[in-house]
C-alpha cells in the first residue's frame, strides 16, 4: 500500500534517509496522546501505522483491531514524512508501542527491541514465501511476520512508445534513449521519484552488484554501477526527467495525470492506474547496466513486529498471530482490496485471483523472475549513506568513484558495529 501523501519521504522499498535507534534517544515521542484505554477486556494494546495512501486502508486496520476479543487494541495512524523519525524516538519512552510495522532490520535485533516471533510462525512458516522468511530470519530465530510484498517496477504507456517509434527497453542506454524521445515540451519522459533515491538498489542490482554479499561485505562498490550512476547524472541533468512532482514517485498521480510517459512506482497502485488509464499502461523492470547487468525489481514491503521492551509483549504477541496467521480473510483483504500486494502467504497468493490474469499477473511474474527482497543487514543507516551516494553524484555533480568511497566508509562502520 502506497503512502500518497505530498512528502519526500520513500515509503514503500528501503530506500529511505533514516536514523538510529541509538540516535533517536533525546527526541520526543510520537504526540501526547498514546491511545491507551483501560476499557475493554484483556490488555490494551497499541500499535503504529503509517499513514498509507489508499482509500479505506486505515478503516480497514481498525476493523480487524476492534474484531478481535482478547485486548483493546488502538491503531496510532501516523501521518507526515519519516515515520520512522516517530516511531524510533517513540520506542524509547515509557509510551512505546506495543507493536509497530516496519521492514526488518538486524540493528533492532542486535538491541533487543523486537521479540522473537518463531514461536507463532514457525507452525505455518511453510505457507510463507521462503525469501520473506530468510529475510526476517537471524541465528535462527524470525523476527517479524511479513503481512504485503511490494513489488516496484516501470509503468509506461504502450499508446507513446508506439507513436515514438521505440521498444520496451532492456539496458539502461535504451531507457535513456527511450526518456529522451518521449520527452515534449508538455510530458516528461520519465519520473523516478523527487529525488531520485527509489532506483539506487535496482541500479545496484541490474548492474549484476548487490548491497551486501553473503559474508555482509560492500557488494555495491564496482564499475558497473560507478558507469550507471554517471549515466544517471547525464539523465538528471537532460532536462528530460520529471523532477518536481507534486506527490512523489509512490503516488501514481504524475503518471495518471499524464506529466510523464514512464514513472518507477509500486503494484499497489495498479488499480488507480488501470481506472484512469485502461488499457494504455504496460510495465518492465529496472534495465540491465553494463556488460553484466541483469533484469531487477526492488520486493518493497511492510511487517508487523512486536516491541520487545513493551509491558505486554505475550498479549502482542497473541494478537499478532491472531490477526497476522490465523486470520486469512483479513489477510487476502488487505493485500488485495486497497492496491495490489503480493500475498507473502503461498496459500493466500495462489487463490488470489485478482493477481491471475492481465497487468497484475505481469507484476508478479515481474516480482518472481526479478524480485530482491529486503536483506536484514543492510540498515537504515546504510540505506541514508547511498541517499548521499545519489545526492553528490546524481543531484549533484560530484564524481561516482568519490561518492562510493565515502559511502563505503560509513557502511564499513555500521558493519563493524553489527558484526565485530
């Protein structure tokens, strides 16, 4: 589910600046208002959302809440860019949530903040896709439950690739070809978010590299993405990118509304796209970079963790398996009434027959031979080092060899503290 609200903040991959829980200490918690009740039966529970973009999604989060019986459960709806710079400050305070979402990542782990799940999961854990639960999985033990994938892609109109004479392109050369022809003086060629940060990972990855190899190295720092973030720069600076959307690139609106002809969003905007645009909308993943390159899409994603330094951790504990495992109804409605998500549950993906034909079925063909799943190690930390990667050698004009050097640097010292 999209975050359509008009900020700069990157929702829906990992792909957003961040902060630690360690820095977070002297800021503020998320309001006055915690949302504790002492009414009801059982504990009272609280939980963090962030404030998604579709029609009926928060209504929907408070349904399941007041449907279950063992607790009173409140849903804190976060609005506002940097949900994570509420919820870290707000995991320090005696108004903590008891339960939040969020993408896994190994530093809250390693601090002790989010409770060991593999006693609810591991009785179903074969009905999860492998990769959601290698991702959340650390020394054997599995921190979160995945709830939606979310694959991201190119969204493109078929009806101006054909008027421009040019084929669904395969390499990044061809994509920048493509972004130029189709560029008039009313429509972009291209919108890849604001400020460019959503592709950072596909273009790791379509240039055959990744984040982080298997022993937790820099895997990122090759020619190939040094060439494909100066190929990025010389796109930038083009004149033929959508830069200044008024709702950035999670928003399908710059693309529906017609100031682009291609927009990297995610396959929860499907929906809105296909009822503005009918038939007229196509979609590809990331282009291959260099020599090596290979096809990419990013398996954005949201999970649901239990604050393991909270008051009712059991009680959170039961409501996540309750709602998150045993309840499958709401589970298929909420991958799959608001936006497209792929189910992270097989049983639930393979009876999913909105996904089974036409554009949905593409994007999750696209997320099966394409698709890269979050990697625990690679944090929120690190993810704000390659922001900077793209802001000096992509935004800015600084040299792409410099600005992985510098990268490189702080991520070396994140996975010093991680690893030892």
């Amino acid at each position: 589910m999209s975050a359509m609200s008009n900020t700069n903040w990157d929702r829906r991959n990992v792909m957003r600046a961040a902060m630690g829980l360690a820095a977070a200490g002297g800021l503020a918690a998320c309001g006055g208002n915690t949302g504790r009740s002492s009414g009801g039966s059982g504990d009272a529970l609280v939980q963090y959302f962030h404030a998604y973009g579709e029609a009926g999604t928060e209504q929907a989060i408070k349904r399941y809440a007041k449907a279950y019986k063992d607790a009173n459960v409140t849903t804190q709806w976060i609005t506002g860019s940097n949900f994570e710079n509420k919820l870290f400050p707000a995991l320090l305070t005696k108004n903590a949530p008891d339960l939040f979402e969020f993408h896994p990542q190994l530093q809250m782990v390693k601090s002790g903040q989010v409770a060991d799940l593999s006693d609810i999961i591991n009785p179903v854990k074969d009905d999860f896709n492998p990769a959601d639960i290698a991702s959340h999985t650390v020394d054997g033990k599995i921190y979160g439950v995945r709830m939606i994938d979310d694959p991201q892609f190119f969204y493109y109109r078929p009806s101006l690739f054909e008027k421009a004479k040019i084929e669904v392109p395969q390499t990044l050369d061809e994509l920048i070809e493509a972004i130029n022809k189709l560029t008039t003086d009313k429509v972009k060629g291209a919108f890849l978010g604001n400020d460019i940060t959503p592709v950072q990972s596909p273009l790791i990855w379509s240039a055959g590299a990744d984040t982080l190899n298997d022993k937790n190295e820099i895997a990122y720092h090759t020619d190939a993405v040094a060439d494909g973030l100066a190929q990025l720069r010389k796109l930038f600076t083009s004149g033929n990118l959508l830069l200044d959307a008024p709702a950035d690139w999670w928003d399908p609106s710059a693309f529906t509304q017609g100031l682009t002809a291609i927009q990297w969003c995610g396959m929860w905007a499907m929906p809105v796209i296909q009822k503005a645009l009918g038939d007229d909308v196509g979609i590809f993943p990331f282009p291959k970079v260099g020599d090596a390159g290979k096809l990419s899409v990013t398996n954005g994603g949201w999970s649901m963790f239990v604050n393991a330094k909270g008051k009712n951790v059991d009680a959170a504990k039961e409501y996540v398996k309750w709602l998150w495992i045993d309840q499958k109804e709401y589970q298929e409605d909420w991958a799959l009434s608001y936006g497209f998500h792929v189910p992270p549950r097989t049983s639930i993906a393979q009876s999913a027959t909105k996904l089974k034909s036409g554009l949905p079925a593409e994007g999750v063909k696209l997320f099966t031979d394409y698709g890269h799943f979050d990697n625990i190690a690679w944090t929120q930390s690190m993810i704000a080092s390659l922001n900077d990667v793209i802001a000096n050698s992509v935004r800015k004009n600084g040299s792409p060899e410099a600005a992985l050097d510098a990268c490189d640097k702080k991520v070396n010292a994140e996975l010093k503290k991680l690893f030892g």
